[in-house]
C-alpha cells in the first residue's frame, strides 16, 4: 500500500490494499492463536512505517498526511477481518 508507482502518477496501490485485507480474513480463518489487534499491527505497520518516504507529494498541499490517520483505520479494519474470518472457523468448526 506504500509502494508508489513512478510510472504513472495517478496510481493508489489499490491491489496491495485489497490483498492485505484478503489476507488478513484468510489469517483469521487459518489461525486462532493470534490476536485481531496483532493481526492488524503486523500486516500494516510496514506500510505506516514507510509511508514517509513513499507518499506521493502531489501539488504540496499536505493532503498527502492524511496517509497516516487512512492507515491507522487500515490496522482496525485488517483486525476486524480478521476477527471475522475467526468467527466464520469457530462457527463451522465448533469444538
């Protein structure tokens, strides 16, 4: 989600976004064991940590740091998928 495409400047990384969040459902359906906080964390933080050198400047109007906030509701968004994709293994696996 942080990576820039230099070739075409209108270019928003919207396969990456839609492949963590698949992944994070798919981690929930495969893995119990790790928290929904943590599942969030772990597949967007490099993308926040990165976001500094790789947001897309545009004309200088600093709309570029609302990267960050988008982000951080990125991590809650990948941890409610993965509470769902949880959810979704209990109730056709029950114990």
């Amino acid at each position: 989600m942080a990576v820039e495409a230099r070739h075409n400047p209108n270019y928003l990384g919207d396969p990456y976004a839609v492949a963590i969040f698949v992944t994070a459902f798919v981690m929930g359906i495969l893995d119990g064991k790790t928290s929904h906080r943590s599942a969030g964390i772990l597949l967007i933080a490099p993308a926040l940590c990165l976001a500094g050198w790789t947001t897309p400047r545009g004309d200088n109007d600093g709309l570029w740091t609302l990267i960050f906030p988008m982000l951080v509701f990125f991590m809650f968004l990948a941890g409610l998928l993965h509470n769902l994709g949880d959810e979704i293994r209990k109730a056709v696996r029950p114990k």
